[in-house]
C-alpha cells in the first residue's frame, strides 16, 4: 500500500508544479501560458486585440523593454478592416487601415512610457495597452 501511497504523492506534486506561475520577464521573450508568442506580438482580430504573449484580449495588455519591436498581425480578419491608432500620450504613429489576412503593422517603442492604442475602426470596442520599461 504504501509504494502507491508514494506513487500518488509524487503525481500530486507534478501536477502541482505544472499549474504554478510561468510567468516571464518582459525581457526575456518567453511564452507564458495563454499565449504562445515573444513579448511583442499581438493579434488583430474580428474586434478585439488579443496578446500573443500572455492572451490577454480586449484590452490587449503587454509589457515590454525599451527597444522591443512591437507587431500587430491580422488573423481571422476576413474582409473588415482594422487599424492599430496611438490614443493619448505618449504617442506612437499610428497604422493605415488594413484589411485582409496577414497585414502587419511593426512599431519600435524606445521610450518608456504606458502606450494606449484602439482601432480607429472599432474604437474602445477594440483596444489595448502596452507598458514599455
């Protein structure tokens, strides 16, 4: 009885340690869980913004280091057009109105700063925050 006692113990423990906190640092380029993509990567989808770092969706929040290339993908898009629009200050440039499958907007943050952003389409429908540091 006890070797199973012991075998039971030990699966606990590992499913335990599975579903503690795997977050990373900004810096690192990891892939937290909900995500899957570096620090940078956000997702333009059918009104929402979704990270692809920590899948945090409408509002799509990211950290990043100072210096990170920041890109907005259009996925699942179809034929209705989104845009990536600087709110607030500090500012960004913000993108053209794009439409179609795989359009990209990329966006170098060297300043540290709280970056609000929405589609100019969509408006507060659709929206996000990136923290630079």
């Amino acid at each position: 009885m006890r070797p199973t006692r012991t075998l039971m113990l030990a699966a606990a423990a590992a499913v335990a340690i599975g579903c503690s906190d795997n977050s990373t640092s900004p810096t690192d380029g990891g892939t937290p869980g909900g995500g899957g993509a570096a620090a940078g990567a956000i997702t333009v989808g059918n009104i929402f913004f979704q990270s692809g770092h920590n899948g945090t969706r409408n509002p799509a929040v990211d950290t990043v280091a100072a210096g990170t290339t920041v890109t907005w993908t259009w996925t699942g898009t179809g034929s209705t057009p989104h845009s990536v629009q600087s709110q607030g200050s500090p500012g960004f440039t913000s993108s053209a109105t794009l439409t179609g499958e795989g359009q990209t907007y990329t966006q170098i943050f060297t300043t540290p700063g709280t970056y609000q952003y929405d589609c100019a389409v969509h408006g507060a429908a659709m929206s996000g925050t990136l923290v630079v540091q």
